[in-house]
C-alpha cells in the first residue's frame, strides 16, 4: 500500500497566511481542494517544484499546510513576474513601503500615471505591478502580445493595494525558495527522484476566442504543450511524482491518455471577455498510480 502523505489537509485553508499577493490568470484557488486530493494520493514526496508558478495558489497552500519540509522551486517565463516573486523575498520593506505611497495618492488619474510609467527599480516595478493588480479592472494582471499592460481602471471603493502582513508571511514562506525566471525545460533538469512537480501551463484552447495561451508574448503553442508533454514523461520515467492540469481538450488527451486523465469541473472565464463565466471542463494529470510504494526515510 503507498504511504500516506500525512501532512496534506485535503480542505484548503481558506484565511490563513500566506495568501497569494497577486491575482495571476489561470490562478488556481477553486481547484485546491481537488489538486490536494490528487497530491494526498502520490505518498510521500521531498521536494517541490512550480515550473508555472504565476500567482502560486498551491504553493502557498502547501506552505499553510507545512507540508515543504524539503525546500521548493518556483519559476516561471515571465521575468516581470519572477521580479516580484523576488522583491517579495529579498526587500519586503522596501516593497511595503512604496505600495504605502502608491495608496495614499490612488485615485483614476494617479493608476493611468502608474500605468505608463516604467520605474527604474525593481522594487517600484513590483510595487507598480502589484497595484495595478489590485486596482485595474476585473482585478487580473494580463499582459498584451507586446508585455504591455493596457487594463482600464477599476472602480472599487476600497482596493487591498497595501496587506503587509501578508506581504511579510510571504516573505517568509519565500526565505529558501529558488526563484527563477525560465523555461519549463531548464526548471524539471533540477528534479530528483521522490520530488514533487506540478505543472499548470497556459491551457490548450477550448474555443476560438480564448485567451488562455495570451501570458507573455509568442503565447504558449501546440508544440509547447508537446514540448511539456514530452518532460512529464521523462519526469514519471526517473520516480518524480508528477502533477499537471490542462483544458478538457483532444490534444490534452492524446499527449496523456497512458496517465488516464481525470475530469474535473472547474468555474473558469470561457473567453476574451473576463467578465464572462461558465463551468469547463479540466484535465488533470498525474503518475501517481504507476509509483511504487515509497517510504521516504527521515
Ligand atoms: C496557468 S498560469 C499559472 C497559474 C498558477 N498556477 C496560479 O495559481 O496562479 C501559466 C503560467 O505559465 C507561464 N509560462 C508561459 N510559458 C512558459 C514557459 N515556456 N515556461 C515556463 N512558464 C511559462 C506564464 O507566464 C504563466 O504565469
């Protein structure tokens, strides 16, 4: 019988800290209960690993669980988002302090100021993008096709743009976290056997005016998802337990059907619209079935 994971809490913990300090597209928050299902199942696993961290809702739910004893690995493409991860890390008073500016001159005139501005400091360029998540409209950092950031301003009356204590639990959470700004490719040459991955790519599009693919500029291909398909099984060939969520889509299926994916509803925004909701359906994805009962010792 594969040994129990007995850290993982399968409810999430909906108001502890850390919380993610952004709202990231494609954020994972309503599919935690089900992904920490999935994670329960693989054993025990050392450490952990975020090729596609984004806002990192697992992540930080795993951390509240004190489930990463044995250190994690976040990345990601999109170098503006790895700055904040590490400004977060590295100068959380800095960072406390500019948001503080940032507050206390909000206003409509004051967000299209920030907007078209580029700080020179990657503090202010954290602060400057962590504002913008929280004050444009619908609330979601999405860049253009040319990494530009053109969301109008939201009408909200009492924005969260400064929580430090949650900025400073991040901080902490973030202490001996690897913090890297690349390819999926270069993230899983850093996986052990007995090591966690989990994988939330840009989705496969399930229709004509999706958006799912838009992160960062050249978008996130059919020969991407291959590309990642290709590293999931190389991953569950050396013993890493390997997770990976997708769109419900034919090539998410033929790239994984030999780990008999699992569908799950998930309330998601079906196209360019981000106003507009509806239920999908998701893959999941893992090798947790084909391990080998593991007992790790120590
Ligand atoms: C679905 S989002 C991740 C959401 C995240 N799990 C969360 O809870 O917020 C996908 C991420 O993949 C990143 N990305 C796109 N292409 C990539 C690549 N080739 N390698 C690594 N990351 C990539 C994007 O910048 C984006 O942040």
């Amino acid at each position: 019988m594969a040994a129990a994971a007995p850290s993982i809490i399968l409810a999430p913990s909906r108001y502890a800290l850390p919380r993610p300090f952004l709202k990231w597209v494609g954020g994972k928050g309503q599919l935690l209960g089900t992904l920490l299902e999935r994670i329960g199942a693989a054993g025990q696993f050392r450490g952990y690993h975020e090729p596609f961290v984004g806002g990192g809702a697992l992540f930080f739910e795993l951390t509240r669980q004190g489930a990463l004893r044995d250190g994690a690995a976040l990345s990601d493409a999109n170098p503006h988002l790895i700055e904040v991860w590490q400004v977060v890390r590295n100068e959380v008073q800095g960072l406390v302090d500019a948001l503080a500016v940032l507050k206390s001159r909000h206003c409509e005139e004051h967000y299209y100021a920030v907007r078209a501005d580029v700080p020179a400091t990657p503090v202010d360029r954290a602060a400057r993008i962590i504002y913008l998540n929280k004050t444009c409209f619908n609330g979601l950092y999405r860049e253009n096709r040319r990494g530009g950031f053109n969301v109008p301003f939201g009408r909200y009356t009492d924005p969260p743009i400064l929580d430090e204590e949650n900025l400073r639990a991040c901080s902490r959470a973030l202490r001996n976290v690897d913090l890297r700004c690349q390819d999926f490719v270069s993230a899983a040459a850093r996986v052990r056997p007995h090591d966690l991955v989990y994988f939330d790519p840009p989705y496969v599009p399930v229709s004509r005016t999706s958006v799912f693919t838009e992160y960062q500029k050249g978008g996130f291909g059919e020969g991407d998802q291959r590309r990642l398909a290709g590293t999931f099984r190389t991953l569950a060939d050396t013993g890493a337990r390997v997770l990976l969520s997708n769109s419900w889509a034919p090539l998410v299926l033929e790239c994984y059907g030999e780990f008999s994916p699992l569908e799950v509803s998930a309330s998601r925004n079906v196209n360019s619209r981000t106003d507009r909701r509806g239920r999908v359906s998701e893959a999941l994805v893992d090798n947790f079935a084909a391990l080998r009962p593991a007992k790790l010792a120590g």
